[in-house]
C-alpha cells in the first residue's frame, strides 16, 4: 500500500452512509430520508485514535516526573496534522461515502456499477447496517426488516461485480496466460489491478485457496471461490450497525451478533454523534467526540463550577433529548460508537501507526532537535501490517536515496525489518550515501 489508506462507507441507500461520514469528519454531505440522497461519492478526513508515541514512559527522558503528571514529551507532543489530546492521538485517514447500494447493484439495478466503481480504491469497507430495521433492502421505509439479510446480499454483490468483469475477459486471458507462460499470480494481478491489488493480495488469495489446477483448467466453481477470496482479502469489513437509539435496534442486533465475529462489529448511533457534536458547536454542552460522557450547564454548576462551564441554556426539548440519548445511547453502549467504527476498520486493515522523525535523540525536527522545548513527533504515517522500514522509508521519503535509518537509542535499522506497534515504529531516516 504505497499511497495513504481509504476506507469506503458501503450500505444500502439510506442506512445512515452520510450520517456516519458526518459524524466521522468536519464535512456535512447530504442525508436525507429518502434512497440515493448521495449520487456522487464524498471524500473526507476522519480522524483514527491511536495511543500516541509521545506517551510511552520507556522513552528516554519520559518518565513522568510524579503519577500526576504526564511523560515530559506528551506535553510536547505538537501533531502536524490532527491532534494529540494526553496521549491520544487523531490521526487522518481519508474515508469516501459512496451511493447505496441495492440487490442486483452488479447487474445495473439503482446506481449499479457507477457506485461498484466508486470502490475501486478502498482498502477496506465500513459496511453500514441500518439495524432498526425500518428501511428495507432498498431503503425504503418500513417496519420489521431483517437487516441481518444485508449483510450477506451486500457482499455478494461485490463478488457479482468482480466476478463479472473477470468473466467478460477470461476467454482471452486464458489464452495469454498459456501462451506467454505467465503464473496465476501474474495474471490475475494484471485483472485486479485496477482494484488496486498487489501481488502479494493476489498470492493471499491463491495460498488461502491451495489450488490444485492450472488457471486455465479452473472451472466456473473455482474461478468463484478464487473471486469469494480475493474479495476477503482485498476488501476487509467491518460491520457498523448503525442507528442503536431505535426501539426496534436490539432484536436485530442480537440476531446479527450470534452470527458474525465479534471483532467484525461495531456498535453505533451516527444521529447521536452528529446531534451532539452540533450541540458543542451551539455552546449548549461540553462532549469530547467518542466519549461516554456528556455535560450540560446545570451539571457543571453542580460539579463546582458556578459559571456552568459559560455553556448556554437548553430549553426543556432540547434537555429531553438529551437525557434520552444518554439513556439510550451512551449509558447502554459506554459511547455512540463511531470513533470505534474507524479503530475496528484500522484493525481489520492491519495500520501500524509509524512516527518519523528527523532527530531520534530529541524526536523533535532537525539535527539540533530543535531544542528542550521544541514540539516532537509531528508526524504519523499509517501503514499496512507487514510493511518494512525500506516500504515506510520510500512512502515518506519518496526516490531520495537511503543512507541508512536510526530508531529510539539510535540503533541503527535494516531496510527489512519489519514494522509494528512499539517496534521500528519511531524512525529517522537519513538521505544520502551510506
Ligand atoms: N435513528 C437513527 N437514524 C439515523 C441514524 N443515522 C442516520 N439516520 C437517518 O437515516 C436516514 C438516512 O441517512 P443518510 O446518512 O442520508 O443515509 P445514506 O446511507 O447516506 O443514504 P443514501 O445516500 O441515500 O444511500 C436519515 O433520515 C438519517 O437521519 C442513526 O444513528 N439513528
Ligand atoms: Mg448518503
């Protein structure tokens, strides 16, 4: 994965795609209660928290001076981009909310393939179930939809779409591939290329399946299950199970839960995010975006501080609808969900936060370190599981020839080693002839 991760938001129309992208990002696409409000898709930066480097103790210089205080570089932990809030860190991720999708989506049927191929690019799918069941399998209002049918109809409409343009081509491609001799990874890379697939994706597939025969002996059956892996593999999902604050949620969700893994799913209430975040913005109470706890004026006068936080009075409507989302939502669920709808979508990709810095005594910028005070690990790349300090070096540091790479003590790094959390993950990369 040389360029930066994409997760794409997939569901039926009006499962709550937009709403959820709302409550991931700064951005406001259009939700609408009715299908296909999103035609073109929506690109933007949701933010993925991570425990940052900047809070490890075992760094040097990093113990913190007393239990009360923080590891002295968390105070100057200073991200480029995103934040870092003790010890958390917000990092980017780019995210796309594509149009929904409808059963018989592979064949043209709602916005068909135009949207199929809106995900080309996603390096892994956040699959939104509208878990009250009161839309149906065209996201048409209803009561009493079994939204645990999505999920199988969904997926199977990704392996329809892929299995579809490679049975247009397998004619031809076979014959290429007998004539010039070629491996089955070699030809199949080149078809799922424009997925956006390596060859080390295309070797998963084919060592996940140990087939037996040749390609081009492969019969209808095999070329499927090759399509039914390729697609595990290329596009890892979670599911989001969206709109937990309705009555109707909890039936559905139990009957979903007995049947997927549980590191699959995620629990979420994107109105409830988007609601309080708006609430924030309005001055009308104090919430940390993710967390399970939410203030209003009145509680912070009652938690000692008489000027209520300066947050404004909420008429008696809006303090129900307060109260009902913390009843419903946050004291049943610990949070609405969301932040946790990314962090699983993380995992299931397999990112391994990397921080490169320029100076590996200070972790602050340039040879000097920038001094005792300068801001440290500005930056944060994620990157696949597996990847290799050469792979982070290229990613961030393009053609520039390698003189060598240093991580925490100095030690110097090999170009194979591989990356992973609190290992090679803090990286100074020198330019030049070794
Ligand atoms: N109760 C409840 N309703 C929600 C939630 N999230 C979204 N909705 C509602 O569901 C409807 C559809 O939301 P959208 O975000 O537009 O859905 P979408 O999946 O983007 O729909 P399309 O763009 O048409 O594919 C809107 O009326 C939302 O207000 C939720 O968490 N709870
Ligand atoms: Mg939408």
């Amino acid at each position: 994965m040389p360029r930066d991760p994409l997760i794409a938001l997939v569901g039926k129309p009006s499962s709550g795609k937009s709403t959820t992208l709302n409550s991931l990002t700064d951005t406001t696409a259009k939700v609408g209660n009715f299908p296909f409000t999103t035609i073109d898709p929506n690109r933007a930066i949701g933010y993925l928290h991570i425990p940052c480097a900047c809070s490890r103790p075992t760094l040097p210089n990093n113990t913190p001076p007393s239990p009360d205080l923080p590891p002295p570089l968390q105070t100057r932990c200073k991200p480029n981009h995103g934040a870092c809030q003790k010890g958390i860190r917000s990092v980017p991720i780019e995210l796309l909310d594509v149009a929904g999708l409808v059963p018989g989506a592979h064949a043209g049927k709602g916005l068909g393939n135009k949207f199929l191929d809106d995900l080309r690019h996603a390096d892994a799918l956040i699959h939104v179930v509208d878990v009250s069941g009161t839309t149906d399998a065209e996201g048409k209002a209803t009561r009493g939809y079994d939204p645990s049918a999505d999920i199988a109809w969904l997926r199977d409409e990704i392996v329809r779409w892929v299995l579809g343009n490679l049975m247009q081509k397998w004619g031809g491609l076979k014959r290429r591939h007998t004539a010039i001799k070629a491996t089955a990874v070699e030809t199949l890379q080149g078809q799922f290329s424009g997925y956006g697939a390596t060859a080390a994706v295309v070797a998963k597939t084919l060592d996940k399946l140990a087939l037996k025969q040749p390609l081009q002996e492969w019969d209808d059956e095999t070329i499927e299950k090759v399509v039914n892996t390729f697609v595990d593999v290329k596009f890892p999902t979670v599911l989001a199970l969206n709109k937990i604050d309705h009555a109707d949620a909890d039936k559905n969700v139990s009957k979903i839960a007995r049947a997927e893994a549980a590191e699959r799913i995620v629990l979420c209430s994107a109105i409830s995010e988007v609601f309080l975040r708006r609430l924030v913005k309005q001055g009308f109470v104090r919430y940390v975006p993710g967390e399970e706890y939410v203030d209003t004026r009145e509680d912070l006068i009652e938690a000692g501080e008489p000027d209520g936080g300066g947050l404004k009075e909420m008429d008696e409507k809006l303090k129900t609808r307060v109260e009902n989302l913390k009843d419903m939502v946050l004291y049943r669920f610990g949070s609405t969900g969301v932040n946790l709808v990314l962090t699983r979508a993380a995992e299931v990709l397999g990112l391994v936060p990397v921080f490169p810095v320029c100076n590996i005594g200070t972790f602050g910028r340039g040879e000097a370190g920038g001094g005792e005070r300068a801001p440290v690990f500005r930056d944060c790349v994620l990157v696949s599981k597996g990847s290799t300090v050469g792979d982070v070096y290229r990613r961030v540091m393009g053609d520039a020839p390698m003189a060598f790479v240093e991580t925490v003590g100095g030690l110097r790094v090999g170009e194979d080693e591989v990356v992973g959390v609190g290992r090679n993950d803090i990286l100074s990369f020198k330019v030049g002839r070794a």
